[in-house]
C-alpha cells in the first residue's frame, strides 16, 4: 500500500457531455455492472470506489471491454491505495485476456477530487495517456452520470503545474451476448417481482422477427411517404436503403424453404443426440451408485 499526499493542483473539468479533441471513449455494459456491484459491496464507510479499467486502443478509439476494483482508502489529508494488489490483478487478467491493457481508471461519484489527481498520476504511469471515468453510482443529479476525461497539464514554466481534466465522447456499445443480458435486465423493470427467467430460443426468434417486421413497416412507410411527397428525399437514407437491398440474396422460394428444413433437421438431430447423450451418463451414475 502507498500513500499519497495532495500535492498537485487540481483545474475542475468543464461541464459538458462531448469533447472538441480527444479519443471515443466506447464502454461496453459489463464494464457498467462491474462498476455498480463494486459500488454496493464497498467497504463499510467508503465514500466512493476505484478501480482499473481494461481494453483496447485504437487511433481515435478507446474501448473499454473488462475492468476490476482496487482496495483503497481515503481521507481528507491523503490518499492509500493497494498498488500491489493492482498489478497483481492485472497478472492475472493479462493470463485469461492478453489483449486486453490498462487504458484507465474509474471512480464512482459526481466530482473530481484532488485524491482523484493523484491516483491518476499512478495509472499515468501505467498506460500512456490513461482516461479517468467517472460513475455516479449515488444518482446525486437523478440519474447516473457517465463521464470520462483525459488529463492535460497547464501552468506557467516554473511555477505551479496543474492538471485539468478535458471531457471526452462516451458511446456505449456490446456484443450480441452482452445484448441479450442487458435486454433481459430492462425487462424486469415492468416485472412486480423484479425477477425474470430466461427466455426459450423459440421466443427469441419470435422477438427478433417482430423487431424486423416493425423495421421493415418503418423503412416502407419511409419509402412511400418520399415517392407521394410527403417528406423530403434524403440522400444518406438512400444510399442505406440501396445498401441493404444489395445485401439481401437473390433465392427462390424454393430453395430457401429446402434450405431452412435442412437447417431445422439438423438442429433437431444435434438436440436428440445431446439429450441421449446426457440420459446415458445419468443412467451411468445411477448404475455406479448400485
């Protein structure tokens, strides 16, 4: 554990949501719940948490895929933080990801502090040009606020250095698996119980073909709408639409009913020999028991 003393004078970020220079700063949802349940299993006392952000870097682009808590302590006077514990747990993840780097660090709260100056100095070092994002785990505005900044120091030469913390773009992106979850969490929010099971992989077809057939109404009323005169043709919109229309693949009735039986037959069969499969090793245990 180090400990750390405010030394460093500290210049309060602009309050604004996108940045003029400065990476994308892309957050996937598992970075978000890591965050939260980090907030609610924090230490008796503990004002806010910290914690170790992981991902990749691009040109213009800073995705962040994973992240992990690091035990710290705060006072009004200093800062200690557990950087040995820091490294380690970034041994281990580097094991089970190598691609992943340290591209960061979080916070959970509404403000910077000067302790927040502080500690990222440390992950300056770590990464090069490290962001700092900020969580409001405690809903202080109503919501929770998600920021992220990037550090520039300004002073005169020779006297005084500060920091200030620059705003930067957060979009929030997931992968198709990271999809599914979040869309089953928004559905327990209309549930009494606040708890939901898990849909069948029938009913996910259904949904994801009611969501196209609700996209295709919207792209043909669109259409119609620009060839009556109704609404100004837009030439982006177009071009997607010609796009999509290019990917779609030219195949007869046919051969697409012949294509999606065969398909149907071979899910049905891999499912039949996965329940035999699993049949006989419980009736293998049960003759193992006698």
């Amino acid at each position: 554990v180090v400990k750390i003393h405010p030394v460093v004078l500290l210049s309060h970020p602009f309050r604004t949501k996108m940045s003029v220079y400065g990476p994308v700063v892309k957050i996937h949802p598992v970075v978000l719940a890591s965050i939260a349940d980090s907030y609610e299993r924090r230490n008796e006392g503990a004002i806010r948490v910290i914690g170790t952000l992981l991902g990749t870097v691009e040109k213009h682009t800073v995705e962040v895929t994973n992240c992990f808590s690091v035990p710290h302590n705060e006072s009004e006077d200093e800062v200690a933080v557990d950087m040995e514990f820091a490294k380690n747990m970034y041994e281990l993840h580097k094991k089970v990801s190598p691609s992943e780097v340290i591209v960061g660090w979080y916070a959970t709260g509404f403000d910077i502090t000067e302790h927040s100056v502080l500690i990222h100095e440390y992950y300056s070092r770590e990464a090069q040009n490290p962001i700092h994002l900020t969580v409001d785990t405690a809903l202080q505005s109503g919501r929770m606020n998600i920021r992220a900044y990037v550090s520039a120091q300004m002073g005169v030469p020779g006297k005084t250095v500060g920091v200030m913390f620059t705003p930067l773009t957060v979009k929030y992106i997931s992968y198709d698996t990271e999809r599914i979850g979040v869309d089953l969490l928004q559905r327990t929010r209309t549930s009494p119980g606040r708890t939901i099971g898990l849909t069948t992989d029938l009913e996910q077809v259904g949904a994801a073909s009611s969501r196209i057939q609700d996209m295709l109404a919207t792209v043909l009323t669109y259409t119609e709408d620009v060839l009556s005169g109704k609404v100004t043709a837009d030439n982006t919109v177009g071009r997607f639409l010609t796009d999509l229309v290019n990917k779609v693949p030219k195949i007869s009735a046919e051969d697409f009913e012949s294509m999606l039986n065969s398909n149907i037959n071979d899910l049905l069969m891999v499912t039949y020999l996965s329940n035999l499969t699993q049949a006989q090793i419980a009736l293998n245990e049960k003759l193992i028991c006698l």
